[in-house]
C-alpha cells in the first residue's frame, strides 16, 4: 500500500489526505466535549486542525516508515500538549457557552462523514486504477511466456536448452533459437530495466531479429540491422544486451556479443571465452558489429548466460560471479543439459536471492 499510495495522481493523494485529516480532525471536540464543551473557540479551534495535521504526519512517516520522523513528531506533539493549553486556560469559560456542545456533536459528526466519505472514494478510484494494472500485467505476462518458452530441441548436430526465469510479472531477458535454411541462431538477449516498458521492448527486439535471421550476411550485419530498428522505436535511456551463436553443418560457429557476457565454450574441462566485448544495442546511432568464427568439435559446449545468474549477492554481499560460472560448466562434463542449467539455478538461488531476470541457454555439439 504505501507503494501504491506514492505513485498516485495528485487529485487521488489529495483525497487521501483530506480523509485522514476529516477523520482525525474530530477528536478536536472530543477534547471540548471532555472539557464540558469549556474551550474558549480558538483553542477548539486549533485543537480541531492539530489533529488533522498531526494525523497526516504520522501518516506520511509511515510510507516508508521513518523512525526518526515518528521521534520527531511524538517531540512535537507533547511539546504542544504541555505548552499550547495553557495561554488558554484563563480564558476557559466557567459553562459551556449556548450550544457549544450542539457544536462539538455536529462537528464530530461531520468531520468522521466527511473522512468516511472521502477514503470510500480514495478506496473506489484506487481499486479500479490497481484493477486496470493488474489487467495489463496479467496480459503482458502472458505475452512474455509466450515471447519465451523455454527451449528444448535438436537441430543437425546440435541440441540446444535454455530458459528464462522472470524476476517479476514480466521479464525483460530473451532466449531463442531460429532456424532457416539448415542453419540456426540462438541467442539471449536483456533488456534494460523491468516490467511492462522493457517487456515491450523485449517483443519488438525479438520480432526484429527473427524477422532479419532469415537473410543473409554475417552475425554482426544482422545486429547492425536490428540495431537501426531499434533505436527509433524505443526510449533514449533503454537498450538491449544480447550474445549470438549461430552455426549449421561444419566445424565452425559464429559468434557475437553485444554489451553482453562473453559466449563461453567448453572443452574437454576447459573453459574459453570465444568473443570479444562491443556496445550494447540501442545506445549510440552510429554502433557497428563484428563477429567471429569459433571452431566447434564434437562434446563442445556454448554457453549464454545473463547477468541475473551471476550477479547474485549473499548476506555479506559477496557476488556470485562469472568465474563461479565458469567452474560449474567446465565441471560438468557428460551431463545433461538440462541438468547443467539446474546446477547453475540452483547454485545461483542458493547463495541469495533473485534480483534480476536469470537466462540461458547451452549448446552442445553432439558426438
């Protein structure tokens, strides 16, 4: 709650606020009807609209709460018990003036309907805004499982396994394997920030490359293309990070990073990284891209991983790290695939908790 109340417009904050002060507003004459309904009018007054305002604080030291902030309003508060009443006590009638405690029952009455009223329609407006966001999340999570299946086929000599765990209703990671022409391209991708902004980039990043991995030309030509689709359709601040294999029959894959990991290769145990590092899609107009062939022999295995696997932190803050990485997929030998991407899950889960979208995807040349 505290987060939704901070995102709201400023019409729906402002009800918020009059309801909390209507309704706290009241104990102003529950004070006079105490003193008999004896207050001289100012200091009724002044108690009415202290109340209010006192309520608002507490209110807002609590979103997030602030320990300080409550300190400092409960000092406040009791200076103003123990020193405002009594410039005011001289002038405290002996009985309550005519119809003062009519006063303090209607006004009672009013400020608790009126702060009623208002949180009724806080409440309504609220639940039809969160409502509608949580239709639209809903809608773009289904979209993004179905941007991201997770990936689990045999194409020629190769098998490929990959998956995208989201770090929230909507992931911003890509994997994906292409295939055209008895050759294939697979990828992960990660687009900056999270949720619904960097869902839709997502969408649009994929249908770009799918669309050009169907032509020609080398691996650094097609992320040039997607690049100049890119950088109009998105926001200035966004970009995309992505690493690229792509092979077919032969002993030589292509390969390309892009503002990503390196792609990793793994042999007999030993582990290389086969690509060298250049900017991210989406950040400069004028980027260009290479790329290289790396030899493949039978039992190679390619790795893509993104930065939400590595990138993990324990209760002392030490990083998971991609030398971590490195160890488990040059231990892992003649297992599975997908029991690799386990190890690698479960060793990133282990030593603390998810903080961003975690991908990947391995191939392997088959014997």
């Amino acid at each position: 709650m505290p987060t939704l109340i901070r995102t709201l417009p400023w019409r729906q904050l402002t009800l918020f606020w009059v309801a909390i002060f209507s309704t706290f507003a009241m104990l102003g004459f529950v004070l006079d009807m105490l003193d008999r309904g004896r207050q001289p009018g100012a200091f009724l007054a002044l108690n009415v609209v202290m109340s209010g305002l006192f309520a608002i604080g507490y209110a807002a030291a609590s979103m997030p709460t602030r320990p300080l902030a409550y300190a400092g309003l409960m000092a406040l508060q009791a200076a103003y018990l123990a020193f405002v009443p009594g410039p005011f006590r001289q002038q405290f009638h002996a009985v309550a003036p005519p119809g003062r405690l009519m006063v303090d029952g209607v006004g009672t009455i009013l400020t608790v309907a009126i702060g009623y009223s208002c949180f009724l329609w806080f409440i309504n407006v609220t639940a039809a805004r969160f409502l509608r966001a949580q239709a639209e999340i809903a809608l773009a999570r289904d979209i993004h499982r179905v941007l991201v299946p997770e990936v689990k086929q045999t194409i020629g000599d190769y098998e490929f396994f990959g998956w995208s765990v989201a770090s929230g209703d909507v992931g911003g990671d890509l994997v994906d394997v292409v295939e055209a022409d008895g050759r294939w391209l697979g990828y992960v991708a990660d687009v900056s920030g999270h949720g619904v902004g960097a869902g839709v980039v997502m969408g649009m990043f994929k249908s770009a490359l799918r669309m050009r991995a169907l032509t020609g030309g080398s691996v650094g030509a097609l992320l040039g293309d997607v690049h100049r689709v890119l950088m109009p359709l998105k926001q200035p601040q966004m970009f995309v990070t992505v690493a690229c294999v792509r092979g077919g029959p032969g002993n030589q894959v292509e390969c390309a990073v892009a503002g990503h990991h390196p792609v990793l290769r793994v042999r007999n145990g030993i582990v290389e990284e086969v690509t060298d590092p250049q900017l991210a899609i989406g950040m400069f107009d004028d980027a260009t891209f290479a790329s290289c062939q790396v030899e493949s022999q039978p039992g190679d295995l390619f790795a893509l991983l993104t930065d939400g696997l590595i990138e993990v932190f324990d209760a002392d803050r030490q990083e998971l790290g991609f030398d971590w990485a490195k160890g488990v997929l040059g231990s892992s030998g003649d297992a599975t695939l997908a029991s690799i991407a386990d190890r690698l899950l479960t060793g990133a889960r282990a030593h603390g908790a998810q903080l961003d979208d975690q991908t990947l995807l391995l191939i392997r040349r088959r014997d």
